[in-house]
C-alpha cells in the first residue's frame, strides 16, 4: 500500500511511522510506502479512519536505495 499524509502534525507523524515502522522517505506529493502486518492492520485502519493519512491501493517495491511506484491504470 501506499499512504498520503493528510496531517501535518509532525509529532503525530513520527508516532505513526515509529508504531507501524513505515520508512522516512515521503514523495513531494505527500505519499509513504508501507507494508503493515495483519496484526497490526486494525489500529492501522482506525490511524486511518481518524484522518492521520489516506490508502491509496497502488504497489511499490524498492530497487536498490530508491522506491519505485507503480501506477495500477
């Protein structure tokens, strides 16, 4: 998945990226590639609901020191 930044709390964007171990790097559009557990995935969804970020369902992989988004049109 892929996540946009909709706060701009930066305290509650590292809490959020410290709980569910989602990498620094953010595009300039705002958007986070993340990989959540399925045990995590209910508080996750509830981070989500509450307005912290959106899901954006496209995939990404990293190639050596870079992320590659993958448009899924």
């Amino acid at each position: 998945m892929i996540v946009r930044w909709i706060t701009k709390d930066k305290a509650a964007v590292d809490a959020i990226r410290k709980r569910f171990q989602i990498p620094e790097h953010t595009t300039l559009n705002g958007l986070s590639p993340v990989e959540i557990s399925q045990e995590d995935m209910p508080v996750f969804k509830e981070t989500v609901r509450r307005g912290f970020m959106s899901i954006i369902d496209e995939k990404w992989c990293k190639n050596g020191g870079e992320y590659i988004f993958y448009s899924s049109q």
